[in-house]
C-alpha cells in the first residue's frame, strides 16, 4: 500500500518525517550510527556523495552510473550503494521515473517475488523528490532496496538530470538499510556540472584486465570500463551533451604476422575512413597522422574528422501561421575518430600482437585526443599471454570399426 505526502518539508525534519513512515513497516528498525568516507565529487555527473566506512568502490559498467560501492561481511554481500544520473525531458518528474524504473526492475529475469512497500515524498539537496521501498529476491537472495529520485534543472543549458540513489541490503542486515540511506542522503551536495574535456584526466587504481589478449589498463578517475569482446571498453559520459558518451575509447586485441608494424596495423584498421577521404564531400578528413608512444613503447597514430548532415527541425503542419515553413539548410556536425596502435613484440624482437586504441568524441574535444591517448598509455601494462591451443593429433592406423 502507498502512502503518498503531498507537502514536502526540510532538512532533518524531512528526513526524520521519511525515515518514521518507512520504519513503520514490518521488521524494520533503526540501527548502529553509520561512519561515513570522506565525500567525493563528480563534476561530470554535477554531484558530489559520500559512502559508509568500510564499503568498496568497484568499477561502474556504463556512464549512467556516477559510483557504486558495497560492503561485504562474512565473505557474503551485505549492502550495496549505487548513485546514477540520466538525462530526462523537461517534463519528467522524479515520480515518473521511479515508475519507469519499478517497471524495468519487476521485468528483470533475475528479480522474482518484488514487493513495493512504500513511496514517500522526500527533499535531497534542496530538491524535492520521490523514495520507494522494495522488497524482492535478486538471483535468489531475499533483498530489501530503497531508490530515492530526484531532478535537476539546469536552466541556463536546458539540461535535466534525475539521480537515482539505491540502497539495497541482503535480508540479514535489514535493520542497517535506513541508517545507511540516511547518511548517504545527507552527503549529497549538488556540484558544477562539467563537460569531461574540462575535467583533469588523472588515472585511478582500478584496473580493466583481458587475459585473453594479455594486457590491462588503469581507468581514469570517474571513467565507466567494461570488458567487450576483444577487449576492454571506457569512457565518460557528457551530460551537456544530452548525456552522451564523450571520450568513448576501446581497447581492442589480435594476433599479427611477425613481419607487422604499427603503422600498417593502423593503417588497415581505418582503411574504410582512408579510401573515402580521396572522394569528394565524403565527409571523412585526415586531421593528422605520425608515429607516437603508448607508455615507452613505439606505436602509431591516426585522427581523423567524420561529418554529418543533420536535417533542421521542420516547422509542424498544424501550426496556426498563414506564412509558409521557412526552409533552412542542414546543419553539419563534426566527430572525430582516432586510432594509436602499439605491437608487442616476443624475445626475439618479432611482433606477435597489436593493440588498438580507438577513441570517439566530439570535434570540440580534437585537442584531448593525445592527451587522453598519451595518460591510458602510462597505465598500460602487458600481461603475460595465454598458451596457445594445442589442437588434438588425428589418430593413426587405428581402426574404429569392431571388431566381429
């Protein structure tokens, strides 16, 4: 059953209003006061939040989440805190999007038996906004998660942005779940929001590994990494840019010949880009290329500029004007695209393996490329590569008719 508040107060005395109604449920109660980390901030999300002492942070999988941390007892899951943030319409309220996302987690395979508790109206950094109660099994395990919403407008750039927080706690450590939210809720200061090309890149200690193609790198701090296929996939996302991903860098993997350079390497991977630039109005340019560096190593560069047509908004047919729709001319917008490859090399000095460092972003941004190439260098490191199949021998003179 919902209960819904439809006047919003502040500061402590919302949250202690919040915290009575949700404790009002069965078998919850207030537990142990909850130290918090120190507060850290992401300007390219617009926030800065705090988590529980004892809680470790884990490589966030995609831009949308801003930072996720859990606190493990036992050798078992005990809470899990998780701050996201996502680019909304001007008309989509916190309560809309907590709807959406009710919606999205019931349908998720590995949620069974979900249970919605309560919803409540709740102020965050001076922000009014929406928290739900849930209750459901997440892959087996009886979970209790609470997932407060609220919007932010950036008038000045027409930007929106509803942050969610989660707070999910597995079924032994219930009672720790308000406490936790409570704190956590508090620690949250709303920031300048920043475009990533002007935030300090600077590497952090996480680590994205692939075994397979024998290397790792170190994630810039606040990027999103998550192994794809081949590799390894990073970035950070630009909420002023309508929340896309802006550096998207992958770090990609393959066996080459012996005789294999960077520069051929290279070369091959944007081969495509470079046939169309000899074609008039393809809208592929050769910024620039020439050999580089990944860490100490010789490697090979390639920038180039990709641009696209993009229809103007056409007047609507039902607009109540007797003047004709004004046409205007496409509007073209550029992107760039850049490669930098390095070859690893066996004792004897033959190359065995190229890694090949895209990068995607926008065409304001061109000036970072080498930048943001040049500080995932400094955090790449070979791994020691897989044996190689050893594929069965064929058996010989063996008969596999029986014998009569």
């Amino acid at each position: 059953m919902f209960t819904k508040s439809k006047k919003y107060l502040s500061g402590a005395l919302m949250t202690a209003a919040v915290l009575a109604v949700f404790l009002s449920g069965p078998g919850l109660a207030a537990g142990a006061e909850t130290e918090m980390l120190p507060a850290v901030n992401y300007p390219h999300a617009g926030v800065s939040v705090a988590l529980p002492k004892g809680f470790v942070t884990h490589v966030v999988p995609d831009g949308s989440v801003v930072t996720r941390g859990g606190l493990v007892i036992g050798g078992q899951p005990a809470q899990a805190v998780t701050l996201s943030a996502f680019c909304v319409g001007p008309k989509t309220t916190a309560a809309d999007f907590a709807d959406h996302s009710q919606k999205a987690l019931k349908a998720k395979l590995s949620v069974r038996k979900f249970q919605a508790l309560k919803s409540v109206a709740i102020k965050v950094a001076g922000i009014a906004g929406v928290a739900r109660l849930w209750k459901y099994t997440y892959d087996g395990g009886p979970t209790t998660a609470a997932r407060v919403f609220f919007v932010r407008e950036l008038k000045g750039d027409g930007v929106h942005i509803c942050y969610m927080l989660t707070v999910e706690v597995s079924a032994k450590y219930e009672q720790t779940l308000l406490p936790t939210l409570d704190k956590v809720i508090k620690s949250i200061k709303l920031t300048t929001l920043q475009a990533p090309a002007s935030i300090p890149t600077k590497l952090s200690d996480r680590k994205l590994s692939d075994y397979r193609g024998g290397f790792s790198v170190r994630l810039p701090a606040g990027w999103f990494g998550v192994s794809v296929r081949g590799g390894v996939s990073m970035g950070q996302k630009n909420y002023l840019l309508g929340g896309a991903n802006s550096p998207q860098v992958a770090i990609l993997s393959a066996p080459v010949k012996e005789d294999t350079s960077a520069q051929a390497f290279a070369k091959m991977a944007i081969s495509r880009y470079l046939a169309a630039t000899t074609q008039p109005d393809s809208g592929v340019e050769l910024l620039s290329e020439g050999p580089t560096k990944v860490g100490q190593r010789d490697a090979y560069q390639y920038i180039l500029k990709l641009t696209y047509e993009v229809p103007p908004a056409t007047q609507p047919a039902t607009a109540p004007t007797s003047k004709p729709a004004v046409k205007s001319k496409p509007v073209k917008i550029g992107t760039i695209e850049a490669v930098r490859v390095v070859c690893r090399s066996d004792s004897g000095g033959k190359s065995v393996r190229a890694y090949l460092f895209t990068l995607s972003c926008q065409e304001s941004e061109v000036k970072l490329v080498s930048p943001w190439f040049d500080t995932l260098g400094k955090g790449f490191e070979y791994m020691p590569l897989p044996d190689a199949a050893v594929k069965p021998k064929k058996p010989t003179g063996t008969s596999t008719t029986p014998k009569s």
